[in-house]
C-alpha cells in the first residue's frame, strides 16, 4: 500500500506541514480530529467498530478512510482540500 505524503501550507497561518495517510506495514497512519496529530497505529482489520486511542488534547485519533479536513498542527483550523489546492504537494512512495 503506498503511501501519501501531503506538504501542505496552511491557508490560515502560513505554517508548513506535513499529513501522512496510509500504512506503514501493519500500522496505519491516524489523525487527531482536533489538533491533527498523527499517530502510526496498528491497523485492526477483523473488526468493523475497532478501538482508536485518544490524543492528549481531548480529541480522538480517527482512521481516514473516509473525507477528513486536514487540520493545522500550528493553529488547529481545519483545512479543506480546495482550499489548499493550488500549493499542496503530493509525494507517494511504497511501503518497504
Ligand atoms: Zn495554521
Ligand atoms: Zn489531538
């Protein structure tokens, strides 16, 4: 499975970052929905409701299988694609 390397500018405050999305041999890549920390996770696949950790800010670690915004580690505002469109940066590579 590759890996997506998203160097994103945030719109908001300027501050560049760095967004990972997909696995890392058995682990997977997890965000924050709150600060948008990442967190390289086992990846359960036997179950349909498995358990995700909480972040030390309150928030909870989520898989992205579905759309999530991509939040500024700096300023903590969430980040629609579009909004990034013209500056992001993808970088895929595979796993190994
Ligand atoms: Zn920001
Ligand atoms: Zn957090």
């Amino acid at each position: 499975m590759p890996i997506y390397t998203y160097k994103i500018t945030c719109p908001y405050c300027s501050h560049k970052f760095e967004w990972h999305d997909g696995k890392v041999g058995d682990k997977i890549y997890l965000h924050c929905d709150i600060c948008g920390k990442e967190l390289l996770y086992p990846d359960d696949e036997e179950s349909l409701f498995p358990e995700y950790p909480s972040c030390e800010c309150g928030g909870w670690f989520d898989k992205a299988e579905y759309w999530v915004p991509f939040v500024c580690p700096k300023c903590k505002e969430e980040i629609e694609p579009r909004m990034v469109r013209n500056t992001i940066e993808v970088v895929k590579s595979e796993d190994e």
